[in-house]
C-alpha cells in the first residue's frame, strides 16, 4: 500500500508540473478548465481506488 500511496503522489506531482506552464502561459478559461476538470478526474479515480479492497 505504501508503493501506491507514494507512485500516487508523484503522479500527480509530475501531471500539475506537466500542466502548470500551460495554464500561467496561455491564460485561456477553457484550457484552464479542462485542465483542473482532468487533475480533478484523477484525483477521484485514486481516491476510489485507495478505497478498494485489494484482492
């Protein structure tokens, strides 16, 4: 469970470091959106996914 918890957080380190010259360099409102509607989605998905029982 450790492993997980710890790929999880540098996941989504490396997806905002990914994204966060984009957002600050374009200063688009849809971009941005989608964007934080994406980190959002993953953000969910590992919290379901930490919620599961493993098999």
């Amino acid at each position: 469970m450790t492993i997980k918890i710890l790929a999880a957080v540098v996941a989504v380190a490396l997806l905002l470091a990914y994204f966060a010259p984009m957002v600050f360099k374009m200063n688009d409102a849809a971009l941005t959106s989608v964007i934080v509607i994406g980190i959002v989605v993953m953000l969910a998905d590992l919290w379901y996914t930490f919620r599961q029982e493993e098999d």
